[in-house]
C-alpha cells in the first residue's frame, strides 16, 4: 500500500512540474520572424526572368532570411515542390486554387523545428467559400490558406491567414478582405494573436486597406526599425522606382505585441530580381 501511494504521489508531482513548466514557457517571449512572398508564377513567357533562371537564388534568399513562417503567393505546383525540395526544414499547409492541388497556392510554410500545426484550413474568396469558386467580379478564383501555430520552445500560439487578392475586381478586393476578416473573427475565440499577409494588389489609402485598419495593425507603421524601399512591386525592371506597395504583414492590435522590424529586401544577381516583387520581412514580439 506504501509503494502504491507512493507512486501515486509521484506521477501528481511530476504533473504538477509539466504544467509549471509549461506555464514557464508560456511566460517566454516568442521572437518570431515572418515573411510574405509573391514568388512570380512558372510561365516560359518570362523569358530569362522565367522560374527556372530564378529559383535557386528566390531559395537562397529565403534560407538566408531563415523566417519562421511565411507565406507565397502565385506558387504553382511544381513551385511548391522545388521550395519543398530546397528548404528541407520547412513544411508548408494549403490548396491550390483549382482545387485538388492544383492551381496557384497561397501556402505558408514553417519552420518544423520551432513551430508546430494545430489547424490549417483554405477557402474560397466567394460566395461559396467551401468549394472551388470564383467570386464577385474576379479575373480567377482566389484562395485564402490559414493556420493556427504553437511555438514548439515557449508554447505560445498564433494564428497566420495569407491571400492573394484580385488584380482585377474592385468589388472582389473589398469583398474577400470581408469575409477573410470574417473568418478571422469567427476562428480566433480564444484571442490568439494574429499575422494577416499577402499581395493583396491594392495600396495603403485603399479601401481593403482601411477595412483591416479597425482591428489589425500594419507591421510597416508600428516598427520600430524600418528598412529597404517602401514599395513591393519591381515588375522585374531593374532600373525602374519602385513605388507601388501592394505586399503587406497585418498584425492584431495588443499591447503584448511589437514588432522590431520591417524590412522590403530588394536584393538582386546581375541585375536581375528573384521575383517581380520584393519579399517583406518582420522580426515580431509576442509576449
């Protein structure tokens, strides 16, 4: 009887320094780096830009920048395999638009040594959400991938939504915002904090701007360190300004997040970009 209570006594002991440990982590900072990428579609029409002559470099970079998670847009299937292939680290979450993997995807990919997957979904931007479709006044069908992340070293969690808005559709823009900010509200019930990215082709005095304005923060406008040129769009025109910035990072609003940096990494080879867009980067603070 005395070996019994006494095993008993033991495992409530080594249960209570788990859940201690745990809330020790919890109460851990996560320093997290994430990134958006509008990657540039495979199309042989791009000529020497064309994915092939740039995606060794596109790889590199984002080894180099090591974020913890980040989204692309424009990846085409066989895109998604070579980022696959070249950042063995990382696993990615999402679907193509087209449905069963095909199409272009809105993935996210993490770091499967730090972070961790609870929930992952992607729908529609339309009226029918749950199946493939093309919405409101759309050129094509246009994806939302989202997913809810645990720090694997302080147990904090957050959640990443990542979409690539219309390039045509005015209403299209302003509808998916919508129901992607929708969406957020109806998942996020234990107010977890929450990155909102993409190319989402609209500039900051928009209107989808000015609707995630309300409840979400640009990274851009509350870092505490800014670096790079402001706009996101190079066209692959090497000698050309770039101004137009259609790439965001949105983060929740909350006292217990900061973010440290942002930076639009305008790196090129020879005069030659990795993507018609520039990658933008944050270095957040969840407490």
């Amino acid at each position: 009887m005395k070996r019994i209570n006494l095993f008993i006594i033991s495992l409530i002991l080594l249960g209570c320094n788990s859940n201690k440990s745990k809330q020790e982590a919890n109460n851990v900072p996560l320093m997290l780096k994430a990134m958006t990428y509008n990657i540039r579609l495979d199309i042989a029409s791009d000529g020497e830009n064309a994915w092939p002559n740039r995606k060794d470099f596109l790889s590199s970079q984002i080894l180099f920048l090591s974020p913890d998670v980040f989204g692309v847009q424009e990846a085409r299937p066989n895109q998604i395999e070579d980022l696959k292939a070249s950042l063995p680290d990382y696993k990615f979450i999402g679907e193509g638009r087209d449905g069963n993997g095909e199409g272009e995807f809105s993935a996210i990919y993490y770091n499967s040594k730090n972070l961790k997957v609870e929930n992952q979904h992607t729908f529609w931007l339309s009226d029918s959400p749950t199946i493939v479709s093309k919405g409101w006044d759309a050129a094509y069908p246009r994806v939302c991938t989202y997913g809810l992340f645990t720090s694997l070293n302080t147990d904090k969690k957050f959640w990443v939504f990542n979409s690539h808005l219309d390039h045509v559709g005015g209403e299209a823009q302003k509808e998916g915002m919508k129901l992607i900010l929708k969406k957020i509200a109806s998942e996020n019930n234990q107010n977890y904090p929450v990155l909102l990215m993409g190319d989402f082709n609209v500039e900051p005095n928009s209107e989808v701007v000015t609707e995630i304005l309300p409840t979400m923060s640009d990274s851009r406008q509350i870092a505490t360190l800014k670096f790079g040129p402001e706009g996101t769009f190079n066209a692959f025109q090497y000698n050309e300004p770039v101004t137009r910035r259609i790439d965001y990072i949105f983060i929740s609003k909350s006292p217990n997040i900061t973010v440290h940096k942002y930076a639009v990494f305008s790196s090129a080879i020879d005069f030659k970009f990795p993507s018609d867009h520039f990658p933008v980067y944050t270095e957040i603070e969840l407490k």
